[in-house]
C-alpha cells in the first residue's frame, strides 16, 4: 500500500511554557502523534505556528496528501493566508484532521461554516468513545468502546453541521455525550474531526486514539478522482439550431 504523505501541525507553545505536557510530550505532540504515523507505514513531517508561514509554505502543502492539525490558544495567531492556502488544498483533495481544541481553528470554522462553541471542562474524568459506525474504515481494529482517563469533558450542543458521517460518540463520567468522531466532505478534500487530545493527559499515547489516527489518515487521503471542469462549457453533442 502506497505511503500517504502526512504533515502533522501544531502550535508548539504549550510544551515550551508548562512543564507538565512537557513532560508528557518532550518532543511536542507533534513529533509523539509523527512518530506513531511513522511506524504505521506512512509518510510524515511535521510543522509548528513560529515556524515561517507557519510550516505550511506552498511547496509543503503541495506534497501533503493530509494534514493533522492541533491548536488550542493561538488561534487568532495563524494568518489568514495560510488558512486561504490550507482551504483551497483541501476543497482541491487534501484530507484534514482537525484533533481536539481544534474544533476552533480558522480553518475548522471556516469550512463549516459555523461557531463550532460546545461545552467543556477540565476535570480529569473519564471518557468512554463508542463506535456507532461498526465497518467504517476509521473505526478498524478498535473495540465497541474504550475509555480514556483522564481526559477533558466535551458536550453538546456541538454547533457544527450534522456530520456526513458520525463514527465516534463520546460519554463522559459527570454524564455529558459528545459527537467525537465527525467526518465531512468539502469539495473534493475529506475531513475527519476527532475530539479527544488534552494537552495535560497522556491521550496521544493512547494505542486506540493513535489507530483511529491512523486510520483516519488513510480514510482522508486524496483519491484518484479526474479534476472537476468549471466554467463555459462546450456541448457534448450537435445542437438543434431550429
């Protein structure tokens, strides 16, 4: 199987200021969620928001067939043209995972064209993820539902767009439920947005969360589809003049 070309983003500044994700992810998230992208055959380099255009330069997004993105308090921090770059690959074919407080990154909000506000709260309770789309291929090789502790709590209301497709619902232990696991199509790109990913708890060295990544790089990547035609179009066949 051909590898899928992965750029794994993430803004970097949470593991340089606290000690405790440092701890968890000496490296950045980034390098712990590549290095799993790694061994499970693909292709993967990373890029952070100081970085210059963020990482993300043209030549970087033209050999991307999915990017993974992670951001959190600096949002507002990533220009705008590098959102209109990362849109028009993605309605061009490039898959995106937006994972966790990604949910309102520029980009995720753009494309859905929504708040995308939901309820949250950081309190170290557990998270059990159901898989309500059994056969789905972002839900291969992952049990019926497994629990993540401790984790922060999500729920609804999700202002998003019903997803075209809802692989994952989460419940947690203070008794709220989450569409966790939500996939879209936006031109001819596919996203896959997945929910859990504090940055404190351990959640990206978690084996189901890093297969469900994996899987839903696979799911999100490009396919070989001829190029849409826009615009004045010729006819296919003679037309009757009379």
């Amino acid at each position: 199987m051909k590898p899928v070309r992965v750029t794994v983003w993430n803004e970097f500044r949470h593991e340089k200021a606290n000690p405790e994700v440092a701890a968890l992810y000496p490296d950045g998230m980034h390098e712990t969620l590549a290095a799993a992208l790694r061994a499970a055959g693909h292709e993967v380099r990373t890029a952070t928001l100081d970085e210059p255009e963020h990482g993300l330069t043209e030549a970087v997004l033209d050999q991307t067939d999915v990017l993974l993105w992670w951001g959190h308090r600096h949002h507002r921090d990533v220009a705008d043209a590098i959102v209109d770059r990362v849109q028009a690959r993605v309605l061009g074919g490039m898959g995106l995972i937006p994972l966790h407080s990604s949910h309102f990154s520029k980009i995720f909000v753009r494309l859905m064209g929504t708040t995308c506000h939901l309820k949250h709260r950081v309190a170290g309770e557990r998270e059990r993820l159901w898989v309500i789309a059994r056969g789905h291929p972002i839900a291969e090789g992952i049990p019926e539902h497994f629990d993540l502790k401790p984790e922060e709590m999500y729920g609804e209301p999700f202002d998003i767009p019903p997803p075209d497709e809802l692989v994952f619902v989460s419940w947690f232990q203070g008794g709220e439920v989450f569409r966790s696991g939500c996939c879209y199509h936006r031109g001819q790109g596919r996203i896959f947005y997945f929910r859990p990913g504090h940055e404190t708890y351990p959640t990206y060295h978690d084996p189901n969360v890093l297969r469900v990544i994996s899987n839903a790089v696979r799911w999100a990547a490009p396919r070989d589809v001829a190029p849409r035609q826009f615009g004045r179009s010729a006819p296919l066949e003679p037309l009757d003049p009379t």
